[in-house]
C-alpha cells in the first residue's frame, strides 16, 4: 500500500470514529421517557396556558395553519392543548365522582366516561402533540363549543371544519378520532387535531408501556374495577382505534 492511500484510509477511519457517537445521540433524542409519555413532564413542552401549552415542534406548525386559516377569514382559536398527568387525573376523578354519586356502578361510570376523556396516563394530550380547537370568529357563541353538530350543517364552527378538511394535512395535523361506523373506542371528536410528525413516534413509544402495571402504580380513583379484560379493551379501541393516518 503507497504512503497517499494509506494516509487516506486512516483519515477515513478517524472521520467515521468520530461520526459514530453523533449517530448514537440522533437515536437517542427520538426516545421518549415514560414522564414524557404519560404526562408527568416534558422540556420539549412550551407555552404558559392550558390553551397555549404544546410540543415546540407542534406549535411553530400551529402557528402557521392558524395564519393560513386567517387568511380566510378563521380564526383558529385552542381550548385544549397540553394537558398534564395530573389535569387528567382531576378531571377524571371529578367525573368518577359525579357520576357514581348519582347511581352509577364504578364500572358504568368508567364506562360514560371514557366515551369522550381518557384516563390519566392515556392521554395524547399529555404529549403536546393534540389540540383542540374551534373558530373564534364564530357567532354566536355557543356556550359549550366541543358539540360534533356545531361542526357540520349549520354549524357555527362549519367553516372552520371545511378548511382543516382541506388543508389540516399540510400542515401536519390529522383529526384523531373520526366519523367512521367502524372506529370503537371515543366518539368522533371533529374538533380533536394532532400533529402527527411527533404524534406518530411518541405513540409508537407508548406501545411499549405496560398500560396495566402503569395504572397499578398511579393512585387514581376507580382503578381498582379496572379489569384486565377492560384495560386490554380499552388500550386496542381507545388508544389505537383512531385515523390509519396517525398510526
């Protein structure tokens, strides 16, 4: 071997030895924790409101939808963003205690609940990645705006469902919980947007959870009548059963 290849082949080899620790941190940073995964802290999060509290990457991504939208005359206002572990535990336990102090078995009970709110731990809301949303522009305004008929017919929020129909998916954002006869788990949410480039990894990570052991370990009201029949149910139908999109 003449000394210029040999000298080459050396600078070669030390390129690619220090190129292989930057390629370990890439695959690093794409792994998420479990906090970060069931809502118990996460530095990617910013924001300092229920209603403005997202993953950085979804936001900057809102931002500019929520522009393009303004441009045709909606303004696309967030009622629900970033939602903690414990924000989710609270209103899951609320409504726990409503409902089984006006009759319910704990086992009907969890199951009204869970037709529109997640259990603590199993929200995509923990992650940043889901929003909300309605139009701002809207008048009236009805006083309970998460309604599926105030999105289609004569809605107020008609307009507003139209343009995310349309452009939603350019920006990232896919609805979540569609109107298909054939999707179990929550009812259709057409106010319910995640943004599916950081959606998508975190909730491939979350397949990796025990949801049963995680549940155990929480100290949440009602879990003790959740059944393994019920939590495997729940886990395939509330958790995956959602838009093919966003698997």
């Amino acid at each position: 071997m003449n000394r210029n290849k040999f000298m080459w082949l050396t600078a070669l080899t030390g390129i690619g030895v220090t190129l292989l620790p930057q390629a370990s941190f890439a695959t690093e940073t794409q792994e998420f924790s479990r906090n970060q995964l069931i809502g118990k802290g996460n530095p990617d999060i910013i924001g300092d409101s229920y209603t403005s509290k997202m993953h950085k990457e979804a936001k900057a991504a809102f931002l500019k939808m929520k522009k393009e939208a303004g441009k045709s005359g909606i303004s696309i206002e967030v009622v629900s963003a970033y939602r903690s572990f414990q924000r989710q535990k609270e209103i899951f336990e609320g409504k726990y205690q409503r409902f089984t102090n006006q009759g319910l078995s704990p086992e009907k009970a969890i199951e009204k609940i869970i037709e529109y709110s997640t259990i603590p731990g199993t929200s995509r809301h923990h992650w940043g990645t889901d929003i909300d949303i309605i139009d701002g522009n809207a008048k009236p305004r009805p006083k309970s705006v998460l309604q599926p008929d105030l999105f289609h017919g004569d809605g107020p929020f008609c307009k507003l469902k139209d343009w995310l129909n349309e452009h939603a998916n350019t920006f990232g954002f896919y609805e979540v919980y569609t109107n298909n006869a054939n999707r179990k788990g929550f009812k259709y949410e057409p106010w319910h947007f995640s943004y599916a480039p950081v959606s998508k990894p975190m909730l491939n990570a979350y397949r990796t959870i025990d949801v049963k052991q995680m549940l155990q370990q929480e100290s949440i009201l009602g879990s003790d009548h959740f059944s393994d029949g019920f939590i495997e149910k729940y886990r395939n139908e509330n958790i995956l059963d959602i838009n093919p999109e966003l698997l």
